[in-house]
C-alpha cells in the first residue's frame, strides 16, 4: 500500500465571528470567504472555527448593541490568548450610521481590544482577506508560530493591486482646489463621516474612512465634484492608525479685490458648472465678493 | 361645495349646541381642508357624532405639547377627521394639570390605539375608554412619559461622535501647516 508524505502541515488559523448587532451586510461578506472560491479564507491558511474556546482570531461585525453587548464580550472572553480582534465594518469601529442611537454601546474598541479595523459598509470581501491576512500575520507573531502566510493561490486575491471589479464604490478622494465650500457633503453625509471647521485662514475639510459607509452621497451632491468616488478598497489597518485615517484638505479664504473681505474663492470646476467656459469678465468678478459684485452690476458694465 | 361647507358648519353646530365656525383653505392642488376650534373638551363627543352622521372617519388624534402653547398655559389636542377625502380638523385646548377628554372609542374604533397612545405620553385622562390599558410602555412606567422623561438619544446628544472626532482631529496628524 502506498502512503502519501504529509506536507508541511501548518496548522491552519481558526477565526470565530460574532455578530454585535449586525444588519448582516457585513456578514454576507463574510460568508464570501467562507463559500466564493476566490475570496477564500483558506487561502490564508486560515479556517473558520465553530467554537470560540477553539479560536485564534475574533472577527466582529456590527455596532456592538446594548442588547448583545454582555454575550460578546463573554464570547470574546472565551477565545483563549494570544488572540487578535479584527472589527470587520465600520459599525463595529466607529458606530457607522449607528452612532449615538440609545441602542448601540460600542464602538467595539471601548470595550475589548480591537487590533485590526476593516472599514466598509459592507467591507468588499478582498479587503476583509486583507484585513485577516494582516491579523493572522499579527497572531503568528504573537504566538510564536513564526511560520510566513502561504502565498495566495492566485496571486493578487487580496493583494492592493488587484484590480478593482467595475463599479465599486471605495474610498472617497477630495481635491480642495474645487470645494466651493457648501458644506453639502457634510449635511448628507449618512454616516456623519465628514466634517467642515472654519479656522481662521480657510476652511478645513476632514473626511474619516472609519465612519463612511461608501454611499457616495457627498460626491453625488458635490456641485463641483470635489469629491469623487474611487475604487480603491484596500484600508484595513492596524488599531493604531484608526483615527488618523482621514481624508483632509484646506480651503483658504480669498480677499476681495473690491473691499478686502475675506471669502471662499471662486474655483474654476464652480464656473465651468455655472458658465461653461469663461471669459475676462467673469475672471475679474469672481475676484470680487457677492456685494461688490453687486455694486458692480448696479452701477453698470464697464468695459 | 357650499352647500358641502354649509352641510357641515350647520350639523356641528346642531350636535354640539354651540356656534362652530370652520375655516376652509384650499392648496395650490385644489385640496381643500377644514380647521376649527372647539371651545370646550366635552364638546368633541358630540362633534364627533355630527362626523359619524355625515359618515366621516377619524383619519388620526394628535396630542401636542408647544412651546408657545405651554406659555399661554394649555395644551393641545387636534382630532382629524375626513369626509370623504376633505381633512376636517377640530382642534381643542386642553388645561396642562387634569386635562380630560372623552372617549371616541365607542363611535370609531381606530381611536383605540391614539387614545391609549396620548395617555401614556401626556398627561392627559380619556373618560369613558372601554379598555384604557397600555398600548407599549410597560405599566411600571408612570403615565405622561413625554412630559417627564428626556428621550436617551437627547440626552447622550451625539456624545459618542464627539468623542470620537476629538480623537480623529487630534490624530489626524494633519493639522496644517497652512495654520501654522
């Protein structure tokens, strides 16, 4: 009888999910890389374990409810050490569009130890790998299990430079120089990801990825398309970079060429919307702010 | 349409004994709406019974609280009916300590449930509810919820995404040197 040599028998890494609360988006995700081929977690050389006693990494999704909130955190504590936590979504990060409800104690990371953040609302299946990959790394550290991860058994499954399937809506990206100011973005904004101060000199623009759910209502209300929808689906990371993952730009105020008073600037993409193209007398009164311009206009063309 | 108006000024005034003058307005899409004032609360049973003569329906009961009404020192309550697609609203002011109000359970059954409603949020007694029991406050929870009580998510005010924007603002480490 002829026997095949066993090899190189890692043992695989077992995650344990919990559901905090979820509305399933997250999940369903999940279940992708348990079930689609190509975003398979055994890839990894990771496996999903029933039982939180048997686990090695935790993987989290929703807001952390007030209802469910004892039960994970038991469940969590039954996961023996050393364990990494990965918050899959942004609910579990920062509340998503759950925030502040009376209903939701989280975000998770006031409660237990999170290690990786996977945002998203749902994450795409290839970021969660990402996320996984970089928590199993993490978990091999930790427990001594020095082995290096498998390579995936096609490359770039969860690698950044994949590309991204037609459509996906990522990351959003700003480009200051055609903000207009409205301050639209922030009034629509689901997930109360963005924010607008006024400083002094300008206005400051700051976009968190760990509270946006990716809807692209900013962009799609954005009069001048300051912000855009990108593809790019790769921003899990380590705990430590969750709050400085942010989008920021500045807006600096303009003096009115009539009177000095400080104004947001007339940007070119605002009159491209508004005249199409422009001509010399249009550049000379964007230079002016709204009552000059006015004034302007009362006392007649000059030209 | 007069004689429609007129039909119901006069069976209101008939029933409820008293002068009921309504005010009729008509929207931009040709909706005409009804709006009236009762002066007293008992006279909402038979007001009532006038609507049910006319077989009109009770659409909604909305109990309110303003703060302008407050200041005067009553609260509101406004019974919206509809005659056959015209919103007929009488509105009634109520005394802030001890308001009472009569059931219009017994004449339309969809009262039930608004009647039960507005007495556990407001401070405010239905007589003659065939079964005043809680519609979804536990019965631990004493009547007049609304009045008494701050709603949680007032209460915690965005609390939790104040905190968190803190912490983003203060990491974000972009805090520009366009200001400094």
């Amino acid at each position: 009888m002829e026997t095949r040599p066993v090899i190189n028998p890692i043992p695989p890494v077992r995650l344990y999910r919990i559901n905090a609360g979820s509305c399933n988006g997250c999940d369903v995700e999940l279940a992708a890389t348990a079930a689609v081929a190509s975003f398979d977690v055994e890839r990894l050389g990771c496996c999903y374990s029933e039982s939180p006693a048997e686990a090695d990494i935790v993987l989290i999704t929703g807001p952390l409810t007030l209802r469910v909130k004892d039960k994970v955190l038991r469940l969590h504590g039954e996961v023996p050490k050393p364990k990494v936590t990965v918050a899959v979504g942004v609910c579990p990060i920062s509340g998503g569009v759950f925030r502040d409800s009376y209903a939701v104690a989280g975000p998770a990371d006031d409660y237990l130890p999170v290690d990786v953040n996977v945002p998203g609302c749902p994450p795409h299946p290839r970021a969660i790998l990402a996320g996984i990959a970089k928590a199993a790394a993490l978990w091999r550290e930790l427990s001594g299990c020095g082995q290096t991860l498998p390579e995936p058994a096609v490359p770039g499954s969860y690698d950044e430079d994949a590309a991204a399937p037609l459509g996906l809506r990522g990351k959003m990206r700003f480009n200051a120089a055609a903000c207009v100011g409205c301050r639209m973005c922030e009034h629509v904004c689901a997930g109360g990801a963005i924010r607008i101060d006024e400083l002094g000199p300008g206005l400051r623009f700051t976009l968190w990825h760990n509270s946006c759910v990716f809807c692209g209502l900013c962009s799609h209300y954005c009069p001048t398309k300051a912000l855009t929808v990108t593809d790019q689906w790769q921003l899990s990371h380590f705990q430590e970079d969750k709050f400085s993952l942010t989008e920021q730009g500045f807006i600096p105020f303009v003096a009115c060429t009539g009177c000095g008073h400080i104004m947001l600037p007339a940007t070119p993409e605002l009159l491209r919307v508004s005249y199409r193209k422009t001509n010399p007398e249009i550049e000379r009164l964007k230079t002016l702010c709204p009552e000059c311009r006015q004034k302007q206009s009362l006392g007649g063309i000059r030209r | 349409m007069i004689d429609f108006k007129e039909k119901v000024s006069e069976t209101l005034s008939l029933r409820t004994g008293a002068e009921v003058t309504i005010e009729w307005r008509i929207n931009i899409k040709g909706v005409m709406t009804g709006w009236c004032r009762l002066r007293e609360a008992a006279l909402i049973l038979p007001a009532a019974e006038a609507v049910a003569g006319l077989e009109g329906r009770l659409s909604m009961i909305t109990a309110y609280l303003s703060d302008s009404a407050k200041q005067k020192g009553v609260r509101e309550i406004a019974f919206h009916f509809d005659l056959d697609g015209t919103t007929l609203t009488l509105g009634i002011e109520l005394p802030l300590e001890g308001a009472r109000i009569p059931s219009l359970t017994p004449l339309f059954r969809n009262a039930d449930w608004h009647e039960r409603e507005f007495m556990e949020l407001y401070d405010i007694q239905v007589i003659g509810h065939p079964a005043p029991r809680r519609l979804f406050l536990d019965r631990s929870i004493d009547p007049a919820a609304f009045e008494r009580l701050i709603p949680y998510s007032t209460f915690s005010n965005g609390a939790n995404s104040k905190a968190l924007w803190e912490k983003v603002m203060a990491r974000s480490g972009n805090n520009r040197k366009e200001l400094q």
